[in-house]
C-alpha cells in the first residue's frame, strides 16, 4: 500500500478536528527525523521514511528494544505504529525520553515509517486504550467520560463481581504481572459500576467527574503516590484506585490495531514491551 494512502485512511478513521497534541515540543533533539506534519499536529506520521508499507509493527512506546525488533527483522518499505512518539520509563527526570537516533538513522535507510497515535488511540471506539482494556476484563460498557485534549480517553463500565479484591485480582491476572489496589474505599464496588482510563488516567479532574456518577473505583495505569494531591484527594472521598501500569493498560488497544491493519490487507505485528512496575 501506499504510505500516503495509508496514512490518509487512518486519519480518516481516527482523527477529529477537536483533537489536540503536544509531543513535538520536547523533540526538539531529533527534530531532524521529524516531519512537518508531527512537528505542526504532534499528531499522526512522526518520520516519514516510507512511499510504500507492506508491513506494520504496532507497539505501545518506541524503546530501543521495540526499534531493534524491526531492525533485526531486516525488514524495508514498513511501519512502526505507537501510542507514544516518546518512551516512558517514571524512574527518570523528565519520565518521557527520546527514540534513539542511530535506530532512526537505519529506519530512514530502510525506509520505515514512524506513525503515532496518542489521542486517536485513547478516544472512544473499539480500539481505544479504555475500551480494548475493559473489552479483556469482561467489563460491560456503559459510557464514555473524561474528555482530554479533544478525546474521551476512558469508560463507565459494570463488573461481574462487586469485591475489589476480586477486581484487583482480575487485573493482574489479564496483565500478567501485580497490580497495586489502594483502597481508600469499601470492600464493595459500588452499583458494581468503575471508571477506567487506561494509563496516566489518575487525576483529580477525572475522579471528581467519575464521582459525579456515581462511580467510586477506578483502575487506571500510572498510581503512584508521588501523585500526592489525587491521592489524598481519593483518600478523603473514598475512592478505590487499581493500578497496572502505563504499559500494561495501553497495550491491548496496539495488539487490537493489528487486526485493523490486517483488515487493510497489510501484515502486521505487536511487539510486546516491558512494564515500569513502579507506576504503580
């Protein structure tokens, strides 16, 4: 296919005027690789290496790691998609850092794209990070709230079980790794009704929308306490707070974008990443 076609199809299936980013503004060290549609938008194609792509890779952040899988796959006339032009890792100041330059010198070489959707990605519709993260927690959805940036980046949804214990317990089991319940509530779950806002979701502006509601528990990516005011905030108001990390409650909506691009005729493939267990 096309890059430029695809690339269309994909704004034509995910973007609205309303959306908004900011990513190019702390990219000013590789802005040689970046193109004037990311550093105008800081939305959609970030490097645009490729006029053809017969290949898509999808994964959550650009790491070392993820670039030398494509690299070491020898493959050319590709794409990587990401939720995040940057990498996350909480343990550095600041916590978001660079794609490596040497990596994206091979990509331009080899003629791989960069595309990236941080918004679209997070805004309501079967592939968004809150909808794919409740679709694997067998969560039935009822709503959409929390309205970022032009999007509605997570879900009011009904559980089985009303034991948080129970809920923090599924959440660990589907993302494979321990979660981090902060139960600043009752045992029980409420109506059997939570928010979720996969990954950095924990704010107050959230959770008092959230309250509004009705809706007392949240599971989000990024809980932890150095976030003193939406924890003390949740505290007061009896909030329940299930965290699973940044990685971990994004990653469904890229390993669902597969089957988006499998759709469009292309192969494609999730490369899995690694948890930054202290977000939680």
């Amino acid at each position: 296919m096309k890059a430029k076609e695809l690339y269309m199809i994909l704004e034509e299936d995910f973007v609205t005027k309303a959306m908004e980013d900011i990513w190019f503004k702390y990219m000013a060290e590789i802005k040689e690789f970046v193109c004037n549609n990311f550093q105008n938008r800081s939305i959609g194609v970030v490097c645009d290496f490729a006029n053809e792509v017969n290949k898509v890779y999808t994964a959550v952040f650009p790491t070392y790691e993820v670039m030398e899988k494509v690299i070491c796959d020898n493959v050319e006339n590709a794409m990587l998609f990401v939720h995040h032009p940057s990498n996350w890792d909480i343990r550095k100041s600041p916590p978001f850092y660079l794609m490596d330059k040497n990596q994206l010198e091979i990509f331009k070489e080899r003629n791989i794209s960069v595309f990236c959707f941080h918004v679209p990605l997070d805004n309501f519709s079967k592939y968004s990070t809150s909808v794919t993260l409740a679709n694997e927690l067998g969560i039935n959805i009822i709503e959409s709230f929390a309205s970022s940036r032009g999007a509605q980046s997570g879900v009011i949804g009904e559980i089985k079980s009303d034991n948080i214990s129970d809920l923090n317990e599924m959440l660990s089991h589907i993302i494979k790794h321990p979660t981090k319940l902060y139960k600043y509530g009752e045992d029980i779950v409420a109506s059997k009704k939570v928010g979720i806002i996969a990954g950095g979701g924990n704010e107050v502006k959230f959770v008092e929308e959230m309250l509004t509601k009705g809706v007392s528990t949240l599971i989000t990516g990024i809980t932890s306490e150095a976030f003193t005011d939406v924890h003390e905030f949740e505290r007061v108001n009896k909030v329940n707070v299930i965290g699973g990390t940044h990685y971990s409650t994004e990653k469904f909506a890229c390993m669902r974008m597969t089957d988006y691009f499998s759709r469009l005729g292309l192969e494609s493939e999730f490369i899995e990443g690694v948890p930054i267990l202290e977000d939680l």
